[in-house]
C-alpha cells in the first residue's frame, strides 16, 4: 500500500436535464420534475452529501450485471476515471460502440449521436497502489476477461485500499486510469474544468468533438477488436 494523488478525467452522458426541458413548460418546473426524478433514485451512499451530484453519482448506483473492471456485481461501485483526457475518451468509445452494438436496431442515419460532460476531479490516498506498475501486465489489461482483475478488486477492498491507478486495457498508448473505492479519496467537492461534448458512435468507430479547442478525437472501431470482433465486457 502506498500514497497515490493526482488529477483525474470522467466523461459522463449529459441528457438529462435535456430530456426533462422538453416535458415541463419552464425552469421552475423543470426543477420540480428533476427533484421528483432525483427521489426516485437509490440514496446516496453515506459520506457522498456534500459533494456534486457528478461526484457522488458513481458511489450511488448498484454494479451492472457483468459488474466491473475491478468489481464484481455484488460489490459496491466503484468511481472511475482517466489520468488524461485522451484515454478517459478511450474509453468512453469502447462503452459507447458496446451500447451501439448491443441495440436491437441501429438507429435512424446509421449513426448515434449524443451529449456527454467532461470533467476532471483530483484524488489523494495513503491507502493506493498503483497497479501499473505490477509485473502481472498482461492479467490486468486483459480486453476480453475481467475474472482476474475483479479478484484483484475484491483483495484491495479487503486490504482497506481506497483507490488504486492501473493501465488501461483500450488504449493504445497504455496510459493510466484511476479508481476510488470511497469518496474519502476524493479532493474536490465539486467537478472542475467542465466541459461538453458531442459523440457520434458508428459501426465503424466512435468521434467525440468538444473541450476548450473543439478538439476532434476519432477512434476506429477495429482498434478495440480482438479476433475480429469487440470484446463484451465480462
């Protein structure tokens, strides 16, 4: 166990607040029903009150059925996030192509376009580790198997770990991601540096257009293939 710090990235779809203007007439309503919205969710987990909603979202909601890289689907959630603007999107292509190709049909146009938020939240632990620099490379950047990894998740929690950085298994450059296992490692109450972006998600790939510059970021598809297909996560 060592101390870990830093800056993180999160991209987070940002429909929303778009979806409920167009049901109410103005922005009083619009509050009332995002409330309303907001009451129907899960509780916030203990210790997350204070922070903004794009911070304490994560802790909030239950796994999903394959559960996570590092989490199994009866464990709490964890918060992720990328050490860099670049493969923080990364990733984000990879989830996005997984939802495109897990559609009944493809859209209209082929093509599926949506809204999302970056942002960017600093971290700080004596509780860490940074598994980048584990010799077991190859078992932690497994594309296709998440088993190891979710073993290794489950053994931090136990240690009392609250968050751990460890390379990225979609991108190219091998850069590192970050993830919390509680809130206590967070620095910032509040997201900072936000930003949006447009996604368009494709059967051939993925682009995000956005951020201070209007930046353009184009992922082909075959980039997260192996053996010719793309990897569900498992």
């Amino acid at each position: 166990m060592q101390a870990i710090q830093g800056m993180g990235w999160r991209l987070v779809e940002s429909q929303e607040q778009v979806a409920t203007s167009q049901l109410v007439d103005n922005l009083a309503e619009q509050q009332l029903l995002e409330d309303l919205l907001d009451y129907s969710k899960p509780p916030r987990l203990a210790g997350t009150e204070h922070l903004h909603y794009l911070l304490a979202t994560p802790f909030r909601y239950p796994p999903l059925l394959w559960g996570s890289r590092f989490g199994r689907a009866f464990e709490p959630s964890l918060f992720y996030g990328g050490k860099t603007i670049n493969v923080t999107l990364t990733e984000g292509a990879y989830y996005r192509l997984v939802f495109y190709h897990s559609m009944a049909e493809p859209p209209p146009g082929v093509h599926l376009r949506t809204q999302h938020s970056l942002f960017a939240f600093y971290y700080r632990t004596h509780k860490g580790e940074k598994l980048q620099e584990w010799p077991e490379q190859q078992k932690l950047t497994d594309p296709v198997h998440y088993g190891y990894c979710q073993e290794l998740g489950s053994r931090l929690r136990e240690r009392d770990v609250e968050a751990f950085e460890y390379r990225s298994a979609r991108c190219l450059e091998a850069e590192v991601n970050v993830a919390l296992f509680t809130p206590k490692a967070l620095l910032s109450n509040r997201p900072r540096r936000l930003s949006r972006w447009l996604c368009e998600v494709g059967p051939h790939g993925v682009s995000f257009l956005g951020g201070e510059g209007n930046d353009l970021y184009l992922f082909p598809a075959d980039m997260f293939w192996v053996d010719g297909k793309l990897p569900m996560p498992a």
